[in-house]
RNA sequence: GGGCCGGUAGCUCAGCUGGCAGAGCAGCGGACUUUUAAUCCGAAGCGCGUGGGUUCGAGCCCCACCCGGCCCA
C-alpha cells in the first residue's frame, strides 16, 4: 500500500548491499526455489534444542559419534561463516540463537550450492541432528534446510565478543542510532535482544496486574476511548470530528468518569488498562499516547486503596524481577516491600521546600515559584502555585515508595473533602524515583459537592485555565442515582515499566513512540 | 518555546587552522569440510540531513530550515 511511483524511486535508490540481494531473489527462482514459504514445522526453539541436547549427554544418550537428537528449528540467520565445503552459521529465534553447520557431502552439491544465495538476516527453517563441536558449541549438522523468507535489506546485527581476561562483553558496530530505532522498532528488536527483553517484561508486568486484580474479584471492562466530553484529568485533549454525526470527539484523557458510572452501575470492583491521549509535549516521561490502568472498588477509601497498592506493586515486582521486592533504577535502589512511608502534601513541602505555604500570601508562592523560573507564574492560580513549588522542591527528593496524601482540594475536583479537614481531598500520589506512579482518591460521590467542584472547574476555564475539566452533566446524573463509597487508582503503566526495567526514557518502552514523520 | 550536542558508505564512526572524502564491519569476486568478530587474496562502494551564501576552492565557515538526543521551560 505504498505511494504511487514511491517503488521507481526507490529503486533508484538502491545500495548495492540491497541490489545483491534482489540479484538473489532472482537467481533463487530461476532455481526454482521459492524466497518466500508458506509454513516449517518447527519442533524446537533455538534454546530448547540446546537444552535437548545437554539433557541427552547428560544422560548419556548420544550415538557413539557423540550425536544427540534431531529438530527442526526455524529463525533468522545473524551470521554466515563459509569455508568452502563447509560453512558454520547462526540462527536466532526468539528464544536465542544457535549455531548451525552445513556440510557439502551431507546436503548434496546442488543444496550446498543455494547458500551462496543467502544472507544474514534470511529466515530459513533447518532440519538436522545436534551435535557438539570441537570448540565445544552445541549445533545442528543441517541436513535439510528451506528459505522461508529472503531478507532484501540485510539488519544491522553488531558484532558480540567476550573478553576471555575480564568476562566483558563488548559489542562492535550495531544498530545504535537512536532515532532509526524508534523509527524501525522492527529492526531494532530484531537485532537488539535486550529491547526485545523490556517489552517482554513489559507483558509479564500487565499479566502480573491482571491476574493480581482478578484474584481479587475485579471486572476487567471497556470504557469510550472517543468521547463526547473528556474529563478525569487535568489536560488538553486531541479533538476529532465523526462526521455522520457532525460532531466532535474527543480522544479520552482519563478513563475515570465512565469506570465511576460503572460502579454507580453495581459492578462493585473494575479495571480497565488503555491508553490515554494527552495533547501535550513529549519528552523522557512523556508520550502523547500512553497506557493507563484505573481500578474503583467500591466501600473503599484512599488508606484502603494504599494497601491495595503496595500489594500490587509488590506482586508486579516480584513477577517481573523473578521474586525480589527491589530494583535498581538508573543507579538507585528501590525497595517495593510494603509499608511505604506516608507523607501529607503540606508536610512534605515543610519537609523538603522548607515551606509553610499554607500560611503563604499569593505574592509570596509567585515569588517562591518565580525564583526557579517557570513561565506564566502571573496567571496561576494558588493552588497551581503550590504544585509547581511541590514539584520542584519536593518530588526529586522522593526516591523510595512514598505516598504523598490530601492534597488541597482545588486541584482534585474528583475527590472526597478530607474527614476534619474540608479544605483538603482524601488523595494520594505514590512517588518513586522522583515521579508520580500512581495517583488515588477516595472518590467524591455527593453529587451536590460534584456540581459545585465542576462548576468551579468551569470558572477556572473562563479565565483561561486550558486543562480545567469540563463540566459533565450526565456524570452528575449518575451520580444522583447513588455511587457508594469508592476508592479508585490510576497508575501509569509506561512509567512503572521504566521504572522496572531501568530505562531513562519512556520511549524505551513503547513500542512504536510518536514521532515527526522522516 | 529556549540552550547545547548530533545527522558523512548498508551499520558503527574518523575526517586538524577550508585544499583530491576515510576506517572497521557488512556486501562483491576468489581460496578454504569443526568455524564462531572465521582467516587469507582481490576489486568496488559516500548526492557528507535540505536549501541558500562566503571563497579560486566548503564535510569543515555564515544564514535559514528539516529530523533526532540531552538539558531547561
């Protein structure tokens, strides 16, 4: 489904690594050999037949030549090593890769010959026996083998080679350019086992959430993603337009109000994990795509819901970390066995900013805000102040677990008064390495309250505030019907998977980042 | 949005105060039936991100723009 006449100018623009290969192709038809296969049965991955291989010997099963089993393995080459009449290479799948050795006098000439038609970077499907070699490596005497896919722009493998002094593993050439690796996911997870790795783990993570949450009677559901009003955050959206119905849409910021509606609606325990659109900068924590994980249990408040996140992370952690309670991110260890220190928002800003803001006048946050030099400190609003000033005085200093709780109520207008404390909001972010994880409240339901926070969000946007929520009249209305007590938590799932696999920038663990088109 | 850094062969990168554009790997031809960054011999391959400008001469200097990274907002 390219362009028209991108393919002419294409060609023009081939390299002769390319122009050999498409020269390939052809000589491979004229032989009769289809580049391109339909099916291999498969009977082993690469380190399943290794792991064959080591069980025989151990158990003294090899063939008096020292032979082991047969299989039949299929992956990419990475690396073809021809001696003539005999040519050694290496076949990666998903599992690892193994070496494979192709033998004149056992494939026959005319075989032997086709693997001057290859190249690394073909997927071919080899049949043969394991055996060991002189140097010890476990291989598979091909006996057969079948192209499955000729590769016409070959993959920039890097060259791999341990020090046998110091045990380093140093790593020639490769696929480094950051930009083409975002660009070609393909190639780069191709070529980069360890990228290949995060976004396992990555996998491993949401199944290790799902499971956790399901365990507990939770309802895995699907809310609208193109929403006629978006709310449940404070953030400009990306608008759409359905034309049969000549209206716009908005791509949801937040799936918080509908999950909510499903609770007024009885189900008592839901999650959903999707992405969110935030029309918003990108940067090393931010994608304008990202994935988000809300769950709401009903009679539940903020300190029930804590619990419930310490147990999740613990469980995710251990998951992903095959049974530890702790990571290293970016140098810094991480402990996630509960209980996590609890710090409430204003303590935290006397703690770490050395400020009372509460006793603070307007001009005195501008000024404190304004001495780390944020634009428009002119325009923001107190309690928008005091956030800049929380995020900047106090966030960086969090680098274990901490929930940071009641926060002022003005910048939460979906969560419950604090009990003894109106001017506060039964919230809680949980920071770890300096960044929001997860952000919860024991959720408003008195509709008459809701109202008025709405209609304070709705004077915000009057005075140009371009992230104040929106005013949702048929939220309101469910509302009304009745929601029961609820305590509901969003958490980022980008950012905790950074955060558990060691990655600097949330690009490393999205597979397909936006980016500016070439 | 601002500052800094980067974009040179398929990949990873050199390229001095402006003077014929390079290396390693990959690829191509040849030798080689236990190699593993295979080795050996040989021959190729670069519109230097784009567009202007300065200059006898620009990969290098100047201007604008495109794409990316990091830092700041």
């Amino acid at each position: 489904m390219g362009g028209e006449g991108a393919g002419e100018s294409v060609r023009e623009r081939r390299s002769h690594v390319v122009e050999s290969r498409y020269e390939k192709l052809e000589a491979l038809r004229r032989r009769g050999v289809e580049p391109f296969a339909y099916s291999y049965d498969v009977t082993h991955s690469t380190s399943a037949a290794r792991e064959a291989f080591e069980v025989a010997e151990q158990a003294g099963t090899l063939s008096d030549g020292g032979d082991g089993p047969d299989v039949r393995i299929a992956g990419r080459l990475t690396s073809l090593r021809g001696h003539g009449k005999s040519t050694f290479a290496d076949l990666a799948d998903r599992s690892g890769k193994i070496q494979i050795y192709f033998r004149q006098n056992e494939l026959g000439e005319d075989a032997y010959g086709l693997l001057d038609l290859l190249d690394p970077s073909d997927w071919i499907g080899v049949e043969g026996t394991l055996f060991r070699t002189r140097m010890g490596e476990v291989t598979v005497r091909v006996r057969s083998f079948q192209l499955l896919a000729k590769s016409l722009r070959p993959l920039p493998f890097g060259k791999e080679e341990v020090d046998p002094e110091t045990g380093e593993r140093r790593v020639y050439s490769g696929f480094a350019d950051v930009e083409q690796r975002y660009r070609q996911r393909y190639a780069d997870l191709a070529v980069n086992p360890d990228v290949r790795e995060v976004f396992f783990t990555r996998t491993k993570l949401v199944r290790a959430i799902r499971r956790f949450l399901d365990d507990l009677g939770y309802v895995e559901v699907e809310t609208p993603i193109l929403q006629p009003l978006y709310g449940g955050a404070s953030a400009r959206p990306f608008i759409t337009h359905h034309n049969a119905l000549d209206m716009p849409l908005y791509l949801r910021i937040a799936d918080e109000l509908y999950l909510k509606r499903l609770i007024v609606g009885g189900l008592e325990r839901v999650y959903e994990i999707g992405k969110d659109f935030r029309n918003e900068g990108i940067d090393r924590t931010h994608n304008p795509e990202f994935t988000m994980l809300e769950f709401y249990e009903a009679y539940a408040d903020y300190e029930n819901m804590m619990e419930r996140v310490e147990a999740l992370l613990l469980a995710v952690v251990r998951e992903v970390t095959g049974g530890s309670t702790s990571v290293t991110y970016q140098g810094v260890p991480i402990e996630f066995a509960p209980p996590y220190r609890r710090m409430a928002y204003f303590d935290a800003l006397r703690e770490y900013g050395n400020l009372d803001v509460r006793r603070m006048d307007d001009a005195a946050l501008r000024d404190a805000v304004r001495s780390f030099a944020v634009e428009d400190v002119d325009t923001m609003s107190r309690p928008k102040l005091i956030d800049e000033l929380f995020s900047e005085l106090v966030e960086p200093h969090l680098q274990q677990p901490v929930f940071i709780t009641d926060f002022p109520r003005e910048i939460s207008p979906l969560a419950k008064p604090k009990r003894g404390d109106p001017e506060l909001v039964e919230r809680f972010e949980l920071i770890v390495a300096g960044r929001e994880i997860a952000n919860a409240f024991s959720e408003l339901n008195d509709p008459i309250d809701q109202k008025e926070r709405f209609l304070a969000q709705v004077r915000l946007r009057e005075q140009g505030d371009e992230e104040a929520q929106t005013y949702d009249e048929d939220y309101i209305r469910a509302l009304e019907y009745g929601m029961p007590p609820t305590g509901g938590v969003g958490i980022g799932i980008d950012r905790l998977v950074m955060l558990l696999t060691d990655q600097p920038s949330i690009r490393d663990v999205i597979l397909f980042p936006t980016m500016r088109p070439e």
